[in-house]
C-alpha cells in the first residue's frame, strides 16, 4: 500500500523524516517536495490547486494521501 505523504508551509519532504522512517516497514512511502519550496526555486505564489494536479500522478490507485497544515489543503 502506497502512502503519499504532503509538507505544509514550513520546511520541505525532510519534515516527513522520522515519520517515513516509522511507516517504511510496512508501506510504499512517498514524500514529494512541493514546488516553490527547497531544493527546488521558490515560487512568488503558490497555487494549491496547480500542486495538487502535479501532486495527483503519485497516488496511484488506491493510495493513502496525508497532508500537514498547506499540505493538508492540497490533499
């Protein structure tokens, strides 16, 4: 099983860390960085709906999608 899980505002796919560390055993982890936030160029706005269609691709079929804070809202 898939988990997909989103960052909110603050930090980038590292906050996931210890988290994925904990699900990796038993699930398909997957912690994309969202666009505008490093290592990638930061954005002057971002567009929740635009990240959630580039976000889209990486459930597959059936995943779990979990967001923190903005990354909540993308969900």
């Amino acid at each position: 099983m898939r988990v997909v899980l989103i960052h909110g505002s603050v930090g980038n796919a590292s906050v996931w860390s210890a988290v994925r560390r904990e699900l990796e055993p038993r699930f398909e982890v997957v912690t994309p960085t969202r666009g505008g936030y490093p290592p990638g160029p930061l954005l002057d706005r971002i567009d929740f709906e635009r990240q959630a269609e580039e976000l889209a691709p990486e459930l597959g079929e059936g995943a779990h999608l979990v967001g923190h804070s903005y990354g909540g809202v993308i969900a």
